[in-house]
C-alpha cells in the first residue's frame, strides 16, 4: 500500500494486532476497539507486525526474551529452541528504516511483546522467575532510529493523561514535519 507523503492526519505506526489483524501467535489479533474507534478518524495507521514480516507465520509458537548467562539477551522459540534475535535485529534495522522514510508522527506498540514491548516485557533466566526489564527488539531499534518519535504502548494510552500527552506530542510532531 503506498503512503502518499503529505497526510492531512497524523501518521502513526501501529502493532498490528492492535488494528484487529489476526497476527498473533496463536492466530487471533489484540483489537483495541476503545483506543482504535476513539483515535481512527484522526489517524492515518500504518500497521506493522515484526514477527509476520519477518516470516514467522500464524499461527506460531510463542517466542520469548532469555537472558544467557553471559548477560545476552535472545529472542527465543522455546518450544523448537530457534533463536530469532540476528534475524530479528536484521529485520528491524530495515524496516524502521524504511518507516523513517514515511514521515511517522508517531507509534503505538503492543506492550509486553518479545518484539514490540517497550517497557517491562519479560525476561526469561535459567532458574526463578521472569524479570519484567526488558524492551521488544523491535522497540529497541524503532527508538534507537527515530528518538524524536512520540512513541507510547497501547496500554498506557488508557490512561487520559498519557493519551492526552500522547496526542499532543503528535500533533506537535505533525505541525513540525509540515
């Protein structure tokens, strides 16, 4: 789908599943119909899910963060050990590129997602449980690309606070990019 380059609304990439794309590993999607009917005719969405671009498919095992005892951390298949990180950290770099290029105002990720988590997402040990410090691989790279992006997780955005400064964070952005 083309994009044209000068949207009357702001542009916002967008975790897929949020929209109600059936993407998730186990085939079904994470529509958040109160953020999507409240924002979607202010929006232009531009969606994108890692885990299918890269060739993951649907439905898939989970995957998950583990931290090696080295202190790595991998993103990981446990049910077939796969390790996606290079893979994942390959794909990312592109594809942020790429949304670089189509003038974002911003991005709403998936919270808690191997992938598009941006705050406390799981991380997997060897022994005892998860620790919730780490970030989406492909969160990491979206704001290690683009720092100046308005980037907030669908979860947050409930709150009227965050979504208020949220949007006014987009909008600035959108008059800064006109």
């Amino acid at each position: 789908m083309a994009i044209e380059a000068a949207s009357p609304k702001p542009r916002i990439g967008i975790s897929a599943c949020l929209l109600g794309q059936e993407v998730r590993y186990n085939g079904g999607h994470k529509r958040d119909a109160a953020l999507i009917e409240r924002l979607g005719p202010s929006i232009e969405w531009v969606p994108v899910c890692p885990e299918v671009e890269l060739g993951m498919g649907t439905p898939r095992p989970p995957i998950r963060l583990e931290r090696r005892r080295s202190g790595e951390v991998r993103l990981i298949m446990p049910s077939s050990g796969n390790d996606y990180t290079d893979a994942m950290r390959s794909y990312a770099e592109r594809r942020v590129e790429e949304l670089a290029g189509l003038d974002l105002d911003g991005y709403i990720l998936k919270k808690d997602s191997p992938s598009c988590g941006l705050r406390d997402v799981e991380i997997h040990q060897d022994a005892g449980a998860p620790s919730r410090t780490g970030r989406g691989l492909f969160a990491e790279a979206l704001i290690a690309r683009l720092p100046d992006l308005p980037v907030e997780e669908e979860g947050r955005l409930h709150d009227p606070l965050v979504l208020e400064s949220f949007l006014a964070r987009v909008f600035d952005h959108l008059r800064q990019r006109r």
